[in-house]
C-alpha cells in the first residue's frame, strides 16, 4: 500500500528493498520520515524474524501507513481556516 502510493510517479521500485525504498522516501517533503520507518520495520520484522510480530507493532504499522497514504491536510493547510 505505501510502497504503491509513493512509487506512483517513480519509475518501478519493485527491486528496491524495503530499506533501499526507505532511503529514497526519507526526506521528500511529502513524507512522513519516521511514519515510513515505522512501516519498515515491522515489515523487516515480519518478514525474517523468527517470531510472529505483536500486536502493538502491527497496529503502529497500520496507523503509520494510513498516514502516509492518506496524510490528510498540512497544518499550513490547517491554519487556513
């Protein structure tokens, strides 16, 4: 889901791993950094470690990514009103 949002208007970033993909998304503007950190992550852990992943990871996981694919408006945006 997030790896589709931000890749929209890149060429394919399908052989990019996970943390290659995070490095690139990192400091765009448009980014929430430590939200996509959040999802890299768990994703990492999810995928290799051992153990299935808790609960609480997974639920900031999904929060994270909700964000960063659905930001909603900038407090500039906000302050607007």
């Amino acid at each position: 889901m997030v790896r589709s949002r931000l890749s929209r208007s890149t060429a394919d970033a399908s052989t990019e791993t996970h943390w290659e993909f995070y490095r690139r998304w990192r400091d765009a503007d448009d980014v929430d950094a430590d939200g996509l950190e959040t999802v890299t992550e768990a994703y990492e852990e999810a995928e290799f470690a051992p153990h299935g992943v808790p609960s609480e990871t997974a639920d900031d996981a999904v929060t994270a990514s909700d964000e960063i694919v659905d930001p909603g408006p900038s407090p500039r945006e906000q302050g607007d009103d």
